[in-house]
C-alpha cells in the first residue's frame, strides 16, 4: 500500500464496512500482541528507521506509550473534522469510558 502524501485510502477502504472490517483485523493483531507480551520483552531495546531513513533506538514500553499518547492526538483531529462537517461525535474521555463500563 503506497504511504505517500497522495496516498487516497478510499480506494482500499470505499465503504464504512470496509474499514471497519480492517480495523476489526488490525485490533485482532494487537489483542494477540499485547497477550503475548512478557517483562523481558517491554524491557527490550528496539532499532528503526523513521520514514525519512533516520535511525532510532527505544525502549518497548515506551513506544507502546507513544502510540497510545499519539493516538490521542489524532482521536482529537479526528473530533475536529467531524464538527467541522456539522456531525457530532461521541465521546472519547478514558474517564466517561470507565464510568459507562461500571454501569
């Protein structure tokens, strides 16, 4: 699947049921990953290369903090565009989910 800036992802993902048969997949790859996680293994070091071919190094649990701080961030671009067309979106305080989930 080509990433570039000019990437148009309604050819891979036309229909709302589309996407959310590929995130159904994705979150099925996660759970799996997450439930065979060990200590020794969020401790480890990983090496990678941005997209622009810049080497790093981070530690496991961190990254794995990024993402859920990153996806924060987009979660809010995300609400943004969303009123922007005049659509009101649901809910994404952690806190509201926690006080839903004991009810």
């Amino acid at each position: 699947m080509d990433q570039s800036p000019l990437y148009d992802c309604r050819k891979d993902y036309p229909t709302t049921t589309a996407v959310q048969r590929k995130w159904d997949e994705v979150e099925q790859g996660m759970s799996e990953f997450v439930s065979e996680l060990t200590d020794e293994r969020l401790s480890s070091v990983l090496i990678y290369k941005t997209m622009e071919g810049k080497q790093f190094s981070n530690i496991l649990w961190q990254m794995m903090q990024h993402l859920i701080n990153h996806s924060t961030y987009h979660r809010g671009q995300v609400v943004t565009m969303l009123r922007q067309l005049g659509v009101k979106p649901i809910g994404t305080d952690l806190i509201t989910f926690y006080r839903e989930k004991q009810s």
